[in-house]
C-alpha cells in the first residue's frame, strides 16, 4: 500500500491540524488494520492533540503488539504515561526502550523526565547528561538538564546549559521559558518577565510560558516570592520528603506551642499565627495572586478565564471577609464579624472551584464553599434578630459554628485528593 496517507498525515501533525491527520491514519488503518506504522502515528496526534491520552496509550500498546522489539515504540509509550502521570510505568517503558536499544538518546531522556517527575533529581540530571551525550542537538534533553539544576539550586550551571542550547537554536521557545524559570527560581524577576515574553513572541500558544509569566508578575507581590520560594523548596524533594517536611513542620508547632504557652498564655500567639499563615497561606496564594494581576491592565492579559473567576472568588471572598470580620470586631454588629469570619474561610475551598481541572472537585469544593457562607450567614442573621442580652452562639447558632470549622478543616484533610484535583485522563 501506498504510504502518502501516512505522509500526508505527518504533514498535517506537523501543521497541528490533529483531527485530518488522524482521520487520514484511520483511512490508512481501514485498509491495512496490523500497520505498526500507522497505530504509532495514530498515538502520536492523539498524544499532541491532547484531549484523549488514553486513547493515544492504547494506539501505541496495540503497535508495540505488533512490533514488541521495536525501542522507539517503548519511548513513546513512556512519553504518553508520563502525560498521563503514571509515572513510574513510564519510567518501566523507558527502561525497557533503552535495553533494546541502550544508544537511543530519546529514550535516556524518557528516563530522565520520568526521574523528574519521581523527584528523583540525581537519577535525571544523568540520564540527561546521558541522552545529551548521545545527540548532543536533542532540544528536549537539554531543556530537561536545565530544569533539573534549577531545582537543585546550580543556576549557574543551568545556565550555562540554557545559553549553549541557544547559540545552536536562538528561536527555541521553550528554551526561553526554561530560562525565565530559571531566573525566576532565583529572584530575578524582571528578567524573568523578559523571558518569558520572548518565549510567548516565538510560540504565543506555548503554556509553559504563559504560566511563567504569571506567576513573574504575581511575584511583584512580597507574599506570593515568599510563598514560590516555598514551593521551589518542595520542588526539590521527592512526594514522601515532602510529606515528612511538612509533618515535621506540624510536630514543630505542636510542641513549640506547649512550650510558649507554658511560659506565658499569650507567647505562644505569634507561633499560631505564623503557622495559621503557612497552613493556609498556600491554599490562598494562588487566587490572591490572581486577584492582584486583575488590576493591572496588562498583567491581566496573562491570566486566562478561569484564572480570573478563580481571582475574583478567593480574593473577593477574603478582603471584603476580612474587612467585615474587622469592622464587626470594632464597631458594627458582631454578627457581621462571623460572616466576615465565614467568607474568609470559605476562600479556602473556593480557592479549588473555578480553577480545579477536576469537575468532581469544583462540585465537592463549591458544596464545601456554599456551606461554610451559609453557616456564616444564618449566624450574623441571628444575631440581627436576638436580644441584646442574648448570646449569639446558642443551641441553634453553636452547632453551625462547629459545621463551619469542620468544612474548612475536611477541605485541608481532602484538598491533596488527586482525583479531587487533577483532571480524569481521556
């Protein structure tokens, strides 16, 4: 059989027309169904279309069926995993594509980007170095080498990587956003901001820079560069050190607490406060940073809509919450001041509505949001109805306290579910 389908289908890959090339893979696949060819082209604009990766999975098992000897069918299968954040058994495929083929530099730096995504640093920075060494030009390997010294902390070297890869290819898009990351990682901002505009100007549909730059004009914010200089210290430990990190951190509290406390009720004050901030400043700091780029005309541009309902809600929520909350405390009616209390509270879960891929997790989170403001609102009605020597918490109200405090504390415990916030593969 003629192969101008499949050429042709490359050719509209190429051009990201996906839907017409894997039409055409399918008028191929209609005449000759046992095509290894043709179901490994057909995993390909499935993976780079996007929308089923699971699908995209099955094409490349059904070709690695027919062709099981066949490396890069195993380095793209653990591309796809990868996508499909199975991590682990994209690290297996990668594997088993180097032991057909171990001078297959696609495949260490399969390796390698699974390695990344596992946190395990050092087991990727060589598997890039690997796969750089084989095909010095492979793009992908080199902007993965740069990514894994930043998290590391050796910009230096970061960008010594960076600017070699540029000097053989200055128009390479991601290797700008790579860059401004890098920048960004080490407080540099503005050049960051520089970055990842020149990214954006090469390739204006390139994510990873549209991300970076928000996240370079959030970090105009003091709050939000202490909160990314949290999150790149995550960044840099696997999944069980992160969760020991942040355990410890919570035995640290518990027992420097008792600890104040025991010296003087109110010494123990600032720790509580300090860590009130840490447990809930993350949860926060995205939707406020969104809130902030809303007031800034061109900052704003980066922002897409999600991200700007997702500002308008948290930081809605918290700064007219928290000046209720203080004007109720002061000088209007306590009621109000529970209400104010309520909508800051509730900007925690709301903070996972409007922008969680997961449409479980927007119907869980709104419930949970919806609950809290609901609770907040039967109290401060309340309290507009009650005798003035009437406490406002009583038999009714007390109970709705309680519900309020225990739907933020669920949200805490619940809010790392993936499945809660990760979009379900297709």
């Amino acid at each position: 059989m003629s192969d101008h389908l499949l050429q042709r289908a490359r050719l509209l890959r190429d051009h990201h027309r996906y839907d017409e090339a894997i039409a055409a893979i399918h008028q191929y696949l209609a005449a000759d169904p046992d095509s290894f060819s043709a179901h490994y082209e057909l995993a390909v604009a499935r993976l780079l279309e996007g929308s089923n990766k699971t699908k995209a999975l099955e094409d490349i098992d059904r070709a690695v069926s027919l062709l099981p000897d066949h490396p890069g069918a195993h380095a793209m299968r653990s591309t796809i995993l990868h996508a499909l954040d199975r991590d682990k058994d994209a690290l297996a495929a990668a594997d088993e594509a180097r032991r057909l083929d171990p001078e297959m530099a696609f495949a260490w730096f399969c390796r390698g980007n699974a390695l990344l995504s596992l946190r395990e640093l050092v087991g990727a920075e060589e598997a890039a170095r690997k796969a750089l060494e084989l095909d010095s030009d492979l793009m992908d390997a080199s902007n993965l080498l740069a990514t894994v010294l930043r998290l590391q902390k050796r910009f230096g070297e970061a960008e010594v990587e960076i600017d070699r890869h540029l000097e053989r290819d200055p128009e390479n898009a991601w290797t700008f956003a790579t860059a401004g990351w890098t920048a960004l990682n080490r407080g540099q901002r503005d050049k960051a901001e520089q970055l990842f505009r020149e990214a954006l100007r090469l390739d204006p549909l390139l994510e990873h820079a549209r991300l970076g730059l928000r996240e370079a004009y959030k970090a105009r914010s003091t709050f939000y560069r202490l909160y990314l200089k949290w999150v790149f210290f995550l960044q840099r430990h696997s999944e069980k050190n992160q969760w020991l990190i942040i355990i410890g951190i919570f035995v640290a509290f518990r027992f420097g607490r008792a600890l104040l406390a025991a010296i003087h009720p109110l010494a123990a004050v600032p720790l509580v406060i300090a860590y009130m901030l840490f447990a809930f400043g993350g949860w926060l700091a995205s939707g406020l940073g969104h809130f902030l780029l809303l007031k800034d005309p061109l900052a704003r541009l980066s922002l897409n809509r999600n991200e700007k309902l997702d500002g308008l809600l948290v930081g809605g929520l918290f700064f007219a919450g928290l000046l209720l909350l203080v004007l109720g405390v002061t000088v209007l009616p306590e009621g109000l001041a529970f209400l104010g209390g309520a909508m800051v509270a509730a900007s925690v879960p709301g903070s996972l509505v409007c922008d969680n891929p997961s449409v479980k997790g927007r119907i869980v989170f709104g419930l949970t949001t919806l609950t809290i403001l609901g609770c907040g609102a039967v109290i401060c009605f309340h309290g507009f109805r009650k005798a003035a020597e009437e406490p406002l918490l009583n038999d009714t109200t007390g109970p709705l306290f309680t519900l309020g405090m225990m739907a933020l504390a669920v949200t805490t415990w619940i809010g790392g579910i993936p499945s809660l916030r990760q979009e379900k593969p297709r």
